[in-house]
C-alpha cells in the first residue's frame, strides 16, 4: 500500500501543516506493516504556472513544461493513498499547490483517481481554515478519489489538532482495510461523469486524449 503526502507548505520539512500529516501518517504506518510512504514537499520542487496550451487534454497527462510537475503526477497516480497539506493564505490553500493542481485538469475531467482514499490537513494563524478542507475535499472527488476526513485549525490549538491527525490515520487505514464506500461521494462522482460524458463527447477532437480515455473506460 502507498500512501502519498504533498505538502504545500513554503516551510518545508518544519511545517506545522505537515507535522499534522505525519501524525496521520504515522498511525496508518503502524495499523499498516506494507505501508510505504512519500513525502512530497513542493517548496523544494520547480513547479511552474499552467499556460493553458491544452496538449494535456490533446495527449493526456503531456505537458510542453519542462518541470518536476510530471513525475509528481506520476506519483499521485500509482499510490493507493494521497494526502494534502497546506497552510491557509487568504482563506485558500498555498499558492504552491494551487499552482499544482492547476496542472492536473485531466485528473478532474477523466476522474483519473477513481479507487484511491484521501485526506486533507490544514492550519491557520488564527483566521478562518475550514475552506481549505472543503476546497480539497472537492478537488479530491472530483478526481474520484473517496475522501475519508480532514483536520484543520488554528495553531492555537496544535497539540488538539496533532490527537485528531492522529485518529484520522485511524480512519484511513480503517478504510482501506475494509474497503469502505462513501455512498455519497460515490453519487457525486456519478453526476459528475454525466456532465463530462456530454463535454468530452463534444471535445472529442480537441480533447482527443480524454475521449479515448473515456472510451476505453467505456462511459461513452
């Protein structure tokens, strides 16, 4: 089982964000001996802006970009479990990993995560952080991944914080141990690929690569 852990933070490795992750990471290790963890901190990454060229829709996942934002995807793609943390900047996630998931449009558009659990971590100074989990709780399912919880909060309130991150590394492997459905999730990703069945299908020239995803997971 691999789990992978993206870290928005400018802080890197002395993150409080992603001290919150590892102790959810931590407790999934030790309820899950074949565990195998990454830890992916963006701060150290070239990680450049979109151009919006459409060639990742044209040839899936092919980007003219010369940076580290291919083989990160890579990654996403083959763990079984991915968590997100980023600190909370003017109400949103950090611009490093908003600058990343720009860059993974076709994870939304052909729900590329389909069968992959997730989690999300965030912390704030003080203000409003509730957002961010939501933001990346809709990220994670339109990519169809099943989004099994998120901790956030002010730092104020870090050691209460660290006993919940603790307890949704529980959750997690819990999951993924009985292979738990979230029904409504489920029915979210289902009227999410009815609207993409009639936009891709329109697309099919433009987003040539997307369609023959489609048609091979046969949805079209």
């Amino acid at each position: 089982m691999k789990i992978l852990c993206i870290s928005g933070s400018p802080r890197g490795k002395q993150s409080n964000t992603f001290k919150l992750a590892e102790e959810a990471l931590n407790e999934i290790k030790l309820q899950c001996t074949d565990a195998e963890a990454k830890c992916i901190h963006l701060a150290d990454k070239d990680i450049r802006y979109c151009i919006g060229c459409g060639l990742c829709h044209r040839n899936l996942l092919q980007c003219p970009i010369k940076d580290e934002v291919s083989n990160i995807l890579q990654n996403i793609l083959e763990c079984d479990i991915i968590m997100f943390a980023s600190p909370v900047y003017i109400n949103n996630v950090s611009a490093q990993l908003k600058t990343l998931l720009d860059r993974s449009s076709p994870f939304i558009h052909c729900q590329m995560l389909l069968g992959k659990y997730g989690a999300a971590f965030a912390t704030s100074g003080g203000g409003p952080h509730v957002m961010v989990l939501d933001y990346l709780e809709d990220y994670m399912v339109s990519c169809g991944v099943q989004y099994v919880g998120g901790v956030s909060g002010p730092m104020s309130e870090f050691d209460a914080l660290k006993e919940k991150a603790k307890a949704l590394g529980g959750q997690i492997a819990e999951a993924v141990r009985e292979s738990k459905e979230f029904s409504d999730q489920l029915a979210t990703m289902e009227i999410r690929r009815r609207f993409f069945r009639d936009v891709i299908s329109s697309r099919k020239e433009q987003w040539a690569g997307e369609y023959e995803y489609w048609k091979e997971k046969g949805w079209l």
